[in-house]
C-alpha cells in the first residue's frame, strides 16, 4: 500500500489533481515544473489523483506513478518521469474538458490578445517562445495549446517551459531544472486563471540561412488543414466531420500566417509589429 505522507494540489483547467509523494525532493521538481498551478489544500473531491513512489533500492523501477484506471508507470529517469506524468495528465484533463482543443502550440499573450506558434514537436517552438518572453510577450502554454471551443480563447497551461537545449540569447535562470534530456525553466505567470482572445496563429518553420524572417498571409483552408494535423485528438470533438469543421472553424476566426523564421530576435520583432495591427 502506497504511504501518502506529502499530498499537494494543482489546479488546471479548474480541475483538481491531487498529486500524493513520499519524497520531497519529487515534490521539490513537481513544484518547479508546475509552479503557477499549485494551490493550498483543498476539501474538494479531486477529479484526478496520483501517487508518486521511489524504490531508492532498485536504480532500473526507481520511480513508479500510480492512477487509478492505469498500469503502473515506471522509470529510473526524472526527465522521463515528467514526460510519462504530463502526458498521462494531458489526455485525463482533455477527456475533463471536452470543450478544450489542444494544438501542439506554444501560445503567448501580447497587450491582452493571444497568440498561437503551432509546428510538431521539436521544431523551435520553445526556444522562440523563450525569447520573445524576453521581449515584452506574456508566457501562457509551451508545447500544448489549450484553446476553449466555443470562446476560441487560449486557455493558460503554464508549466514550466520545456527547452531540448540552451538557448542562444538571454541566459536560463538559476533556479532552471536541467535532465538528461530536457531542460525545464520555471516561469513565474500571472494569466493561470484568466482566458484570453486568441487573434493571430503562426505556423512556425524554420529555414537555415534565411536572412530576414517572413511572415506570410495564409487562407483558412490551409489554416485547417495545419491546425487539424497538429491538434491533439482532434476526432473527439466532432464525430461527425471527423474533427475538420472545429479546425475550420478556429481558422477562420482568426487571423493565420505562415511563419518562416531563421534568426530568433529578429523574428520577435517582426511578430510585435504584426501583433501591432491586430485589433
């Protein structure tokens, strides 16, 4: 029987995870990742619960996660761990909320209107949000873009942001998480609760040896397509288009651009300026 001696709370989504640990150096890292969402204990019935364990006599099945509905998930790695803790977090609080689409997006805020940087996994989307939180942007979600449905506003998930390598400019603060595979800097943020307007999407590419960035006009049918093909288990919102009219309809209530970057700040000064003309 697991011995939940040091339970403690985020909350997400307005959703309750109840997060149980032994060790408090696994709290500690928890705290850094998901700094911004912790909350004070709570007398509600969590919609979620976990229970952390550590076999310090077994380095292979050193750290185990436990849910209920689950197999048991097991690692000797605390970059892994956190992979294995988010990922199985992200589709629970996606089956909670239904009315939230997920875009594989990092998604900012820039004087009250939010904007979404959507491109796979490891194509640059952490590392230029990095820098244009450096230039005046406000951090709202790295990796996963929540957006709400029916009010086609960005939803904040800001967990720390996860970088695959040191970034060019602007130095990693001293309190940054460093594993064997990831790097995860905690970003103190302000908009956990409030939603906000999502008016512009990017799709990032990056394209070496490009001198200048370009952004470029897109229309929604190409928006759809791009925003379909990075969705998160986009078929669970729309049996009956197959998802596609949720894409259709994000892309045209929004303004979409292609976005092909190359050098980072100046890239963030070229999505200020476009920003600028949103109204």
């Amino acid at each position: 029987m697991h011995n939940k001696l040091n339970p403690f709370y985020l909350s997400i989504f307005d959703q309750i995870i109840m997060v149980n640990i032994e060790s408090i150096r696994l709290i500690s890292i928890l705290k850094k990742v998901y700094g911004s969402m912790v909350v004070a204990n709570t007398n509600l019935q969590p919609d979620l619960e976990y229970t952390i364990t550590e076999n310090q006599a077994d380095p292979i099945n050193w750290l185990t996660i436990s849910r209920a509905g689950i197999d048991d998930l097991i690692t000797d790695d605390i970059g892994e761990f956190i992979f294995f803790f988010e990922k199985d977090m992200t589709i629970e609080l996606q089956k909670l909320r239904p009315d939230l689409l997920f875009i594989h997006s990092a998604a900012l805020e820039y004087e009250g209107k939010g904007l979404l940087l959507v491109a796979p996994s490891g194509t640059g989307k952490s590392t230029t949000a990095w820098v244009m939180i450096n230039s005046g942007f406000t951090y709202l979600s790295d990796e996963l873009a929540p957006i709400g449905i029916n009010t086609m506003s960005i939803n904040p998930y800001p967990h720390a942001l996860c970088l695959k390598s040191k970034p060019p400019v602007f130095e990693l603060p001293d309190d940054t998480l460093y594993t064997s595979q990831t790097i995860h800097v905690p970003l103190k943020s302000d908009a956990t609760k409030r939603q906000t307007p999502l008016r512009v999407i990017f799709f990032l590419e990056f394209v070496a040896g490009l001198k200048e960035p370009e952004i470029l006009a897109i229309n929604a049918a190409e928006a759809a397509a791009n925003l379909f093909a990075n969705s998160l288990n986009i078929l669970a919102h729309s049996i009956k288009d197959d998802g596609l009219n949720v894409a259709i309809t994000m892309a045209k209530h929004v303004s979409c651009y292609k976005l092909k970057s190359n050098d980072l700040e100046k890239t963030c000064r070229a999505v200020k300026l476009l920003m600028n003309t949103v109204d």
